[in-house]
C-alpha cells in the first residue's frame, strides 16, 4: 500500500491524473483559458438533437447536481460538435471521476492540483466550482495548491540537481 491506498487506488490516481491533464489540455487548446473566443464556437444545447442531446441532457444534470449551475459547460458544448469524441470523453470522466476506491471528491481534488500544476485557469475554475460545491473552503483550495507548490518545487530541485531515484518498488 501506498499513500494509504491499495493498487486500485494508485491505479485511480494515475487514471485521474491522465484525464485532468488530458481535459487542461483540450480546454488551453480550445482557447478556452484566454477567455476570449473560443477556438471552436460551442452549440445551444436547445439545437442539439439526438444522442448529443441526450449526453448533453445527462452533462447538464451532473453539473447541476456536481456545481448548483444549470448551464452545460462551454467545454462540453464545444465537444459536442463532434459526437463521438464528447462520448468518448464523456464517459472516460464519469468511469476516472466517480467514487471508486478514492472518493470522487479526493479524485476531484487531485484534478484541481494537476490543473494548477499545468496552469489550466478553465479546468481550475471547473474543479473549483464542483469542490465549493461540495464544501470545499477557500482553506482546503489552499491546501492542494500548497501540495501542488511543494512537490513542484522538489521536482524541480531534484531534476535540475539531477538526483537519481534510489527509491525501489516493494519487492
């Protein structure tokens, strides 16, 4: 055990840790960061028909529940403009982002770190909003970023000093 998890659970971590990464990254690219334009315009979920519709309707209802707000993510509008790939990321956040062995509020919480880590001002602000939904304070936000600050800072140190790991899995 590792962290205090089994290997489901580090295994959970590395999952969510991809996605979040992965969900900055498609939110930078979309320019959805800059909060200008965006590089691709979002559709109205009103003009949205068939299985879109029906994602987008399920989206809605999570976000509602998951931040009080009753608006489709602009991501999520984005997205939708190419149906199988909204599908696709759709249900990889709900298999990764749901309670498994990890709470969904810790997953989220480690989401929100690695979207700081990567400056993802949309994914931070995204996180955020589910995590003060769910109680979340100003006090715990602060605490993930001071993780984040951390180990950043040790990574950094470490690799500019080019120290080799001489920690070893468990044999």
């Amino acid at each position: 055990m590792r962290l205090g998890v089994d290997e489901t659970g580090v295994t959970e971590v590395m999952g969510v840790t991809e996605h979040a990464k992965a969900m900055a990254t498609t939110a930078g690219a979309l320019g959805l960061d800059t909060r200008g334009s965006p590089l691709i315009a979002p559709i109205e979920v009103k003009e949205s028909d068939g299985t879109v519709r029906v994602l987008l309707d399920e989206i809605a209802a999570w976000w509602r529940t998951a931040s009080g707000v009753a608006d489709v993510p602009v991501l999520w509008r984005i997205l939708a403009r190419n149906p199988h790939y909204l599908e696709a990321t759709w249900r990889k956040d709900r298999a990764l982002m749901s309670d498994g062995a990890l709470s969904a509020r810790d997953k989220r919480r480690t989401a929100l770190g690695v979207s700081m880590a990567g400056r993802g001002r949309y994914m931070i602000d995204h996180h955020a909003e589910i995590l003060r939904h769910a109680g979340d304070t100003d006090q715990d936000l602060l605490e993930v970023l001071g993780v984040v600050d951390h180990y950043t800072t040790l990574n950094t140190l470490s690799e500019g000093m080019q120290i080799e790991s001489d920690i070893r899995p468990p044999q």
